[in-house]
C-alpha cells in the first residue's frame, strides 16, 4: 500500500490551503496532523463563527466540513457562504449516508461528500480530486476565454525573438525581475510586442506552473469592469446564476496581465490601487476579503505621465505600478529581428494554410529592413499573411511616403539608404558605393551583418 506521501505526490496539495471546520477537537487533530505533512498550510475551526473569520482573512483552496455541528449545520452555512460569494471548494463529511443528505450536500455547493469514518488515504484523496477538478475547470474556463481573443491561425508568443541589441537589452530586464513579484509596467507602441514580454516574464518566473490571465482593460465596459477583475455574488448580475469567482482571482499563483492600464476607468483605478497595496479582493455585492497570490504585469502605449497630469489616470497608482518600467523598442530599431520574425511569421501562418512557404530572398530581406514598419510587429505579421494569401511578397506596398516618415536614428538610416541604393541598382555594390560615396568594403560588411 502506498504511503501518505506517495498518495499526495504531484497532485496539487503540496501548494494546497485547507480549512478544516470541525467542533470535535479529535477529529480536528486527526485532520490537522494528517494533512500539514503534505500541504502548504492547514487551519481550523471548532464553529462555523471562527470558519466565516478564517475565510474573511485569507484564501483557501478546499475546506473540510463537518455536517453536523452546534448552532448551524455545515449544509445550511455553505449553502449562505455560497449565496454571499464564496468560492471555496468544500469537502462535507458527515456520519450519515442518506441520499437527501447527499443531494442537500451537492445542492449546498460541496464538491465532495466523504463518510465517517474515513481513513486517512480517504480524506487525501478526497482532497487530491478537488484540487484537481478546481485546476482543470479554472484552466477550462480561461483556456477558453482566451481562445474567444485569439484569432484563428494566430500563436500565442512565450518567448521574446531576436538577437538585436534592443531586444537583449529588454530580455536581461525581464530575467532579472522574473523571480521577485514587483509589478511591472511594459510600455511601448501598439504592436510593439508587449503581451509577448510579459509572457516572455510569467515563463521564467517561479510562477510559470501558474496561469497566464491576459486582460483587455480597453474592451471591458467601465461598468463591468470590477465584475470581472473581483467576480460576484448570487443576485449582483441580472439573469446570472449564482456567484462567479474573477479574473483575479482565477490567475491565483500566475500572473495577471492589464494590457493597456490607462484605460481603465476611476473606479476601476481606485480598486486596482487598493489590490496592489494590500493584496486582497473583495467580490461585489459581498463583505469577503480574498487574499490574491498573483503578480501584476501591466502595459500602455499611452504615456501615464501625461494622462497624470491629464486628470485620467491617479498619480498614486502611477508610482504603485511603475517600480520596473520595461520599454519595448520599435520593430525599425530592432535590425534583423525583423527578418527572423518574418521567417516564423512565414513557417507559422503557410502551416495554418497547408501551404510550402516561399523563400525569403536577399531582395525581400533588404525590402524588409529598408522599410519603418509604423505598426510594428502586427504590421509585419499582417505583411507576411497578405503575401502568402496572394502568393508572392507585395514589396511595392513597402514604399514609406517620405513626407510622413518619422524621425529614426542615424544607423536605420544608414541601413535604409544602402539599401535602397542596392535596390534600384539591381545590387551592384561597387557603383552603390560609387554614388553612396563609401568604400565597397564598407558595404560588404554592412550587407554581411544584415544577413544579406
């Protein structure tokens, strides 16, 4: 027979926070004393008073309940712990095997229905399936939410590409906050690849294991907004049924991601400034304080300087929020990462379409690094599905009216006009040097660092 140990091994109790709600003092003891061994944390209750406090005061994972104790039956308080917006996966244990026990028991909100008396591998077990049934319904859940912002064929990024200068730059950052819950403000333009940094982040952080919860703060109604960061009890939102546990909440030991944080509306703001400094939720329409253990990853392509002194965004989150600032560089700064973001923008998408991918010649790789790519990364991965649909690379739509190209620094000019000087002069580099007035040397080496 397999020992405790090996029962609980790899099964999610190790990072576990049980409740045990029990007025017998040896049966608290027996559980106690079982369980502490294997989990992270284990506290306990003689009456349903003390349970309501300990569940005011922080999150637990599963709580063991005793059916039958003075004052009030553990169905009666689960069934009003539900109703005020708790969440907690509950264990009922009782000495009497009646069916309408049972059916009041899944009724009331509890997961599980244990008989007395149960040994010690019951209760762990008991407790394993509810770990593992919370898991997979709060994967499911956000599996699918995700999935309803995905386009079709399109990848969610892990890992940051490229080699360039910018992008190491923001890679050393990221690894150095990864193993510290600091919160982080990622800012940069639109298409720059802010979500994929802040992936880049969850993924070496020790909360990798955890959920990634992406939010949209600009495409949630003001209105809604505390509804789905906190969740909700019964009766809060018309045509609902029963309470619902919130994003927040949901990405318990992962990170939390607020793209675009500016636009997160007053209320919205005061709420997420109390979250950030004292750690805990409260679900609207109750009085329960839920302790949260996720790290907050928040970007803007708005400056929040500006929107401070705007009056649209407070000055105290801003300090609150803005301890690392990780500021993504634009694709045009980025050198030859744009090359090899093309070619997996090639491999990904041709995939989706179950067609061979072209290749990405000398010409189309100086079209590419010649061009200021305004709209970033999700300019470029546009470019790359537009080619494929039509079957060969459209350069000519490349071509930046100079009247609004912006402001770039000496090198992305220096490269842009070799270039171009290459381009029209069918890549003969001695008359491009000729009349670029530099060496041909000059432009071998230039062309060798591009890839070309």
């Amino acid at each position: 027979m397999p020992s405790l140990n090996e029962v609980a091994a790899g099964k999610g109790l190790a990072e576990a926070r049980i409740l045990v709600v029990d007025d017998e003092p040896g049966m608290r003891h027996f559980l106690t004393k079982t369980l502490r061994p294997l989990c992270a944390a284990v506290d306990e209750a003689e009456d349903v008073v003390t349970a309501t406090e300990r569940l005011g005061a922080r999150h637990y994972d599963v709580m063991i309940l005793d059916n039958m104790m003075p004052g009030q039956k553990g169905i009666d308080w689960l069934v009003n712990q539900q109703r005020e917006g708790g969440t907690t996966d509950t264990i009922l244990i009782t000495a009497y095997a009646d069916l309408q026990t049972a059916i009041d028991a899944l009724r009331a909100g509890a997961t599980d229905f244990v008989l007395k008396p149960f040994r010690s591998n019951q209760i762990i077990n008991a407790l394993r399936r509810c770990i593992e049934m919370a898991r997979l319904r709060r994967e499911n859940w956000l599996l699918r939410r995700e999935l309803d912002n995905v386009l079709p064929g399109r990848r969610r990024r892990r890992e940051l590409v490229g080699n360039s200068p910018a992008i190491e730059t923001v890679k050393a950052l990221l690894d150095r906050v990864a193993q510290v819950s600091t919160p982080v403000l990622i800012t940069g333009q639109s298409g720059s690849g802010k979500e994929v940094a802040a992936r880049h982040l969850h993924a070496r952080s020790s909360r990798a294991g955890g959920p990634f919860v992406p939010i949209q703060c600009g495409t949630i109604p003001n209105d809604m907004i505390e509804l789905e960061l906190f969740g909700h009890a019964a009766g809060v939102v018309p045509g609902a049924v029963g309470s619902r546990e919130g994003l927040l909440a949901s990405a318990g030991g992962g990170t939390v991601f607020l793209d675009e944080v500016s636009e997160l509306g007053p209320g919205a703001q005061r709420a997420l400034l109390r979250v950030l400094e004292d750690g805990v939720i409260r679900p609207v329409g109750t009085e329960r304080a839920v302790q949260l253990d996720v790290r907050f990853v928040m970007s803007t392509t708005r400056p929040l300087r500006a929107a401070v002194e705007a009056g649209r965004f407070r000055e105290d989150l801003l300090f609150r929020i803005n301890v690392i600032e990780v500021e993504m560089a634009r694709l045009s700064d980025r050198g030859n990462d744009v090359c090899d973001l093309a070619e997996l923008f090639l491999q990904e998408i041709a995939e989706t379409m179950q067609i061979t991918p072209p290749e990405l010649t000398a010409p189309v790789r100086a079209a590419l690094l010649r061009h200021d790519w305004p709209g970033n990364i999700r300019e470029l991965r546009n470019f790359i599905e537009r080619s494929l649909i039509f079957g060969r690379f459209q350069l000519e739509t490349l071509d930046a009216d100079e009247e609004t190209r912006p402001i770039t620094s000496l090198e992305n000019l220096e490269r842009r006009e070799i270039l171009r000087a290459l381009d029209l002069l069918g890549g003969n580099r001695s008359e491009a040097a000729r009349q670029l007035g530099i060496s041909r040397k000059t432009i071998d080496r230039k062309c060798a660092a591009w890839g070309l």
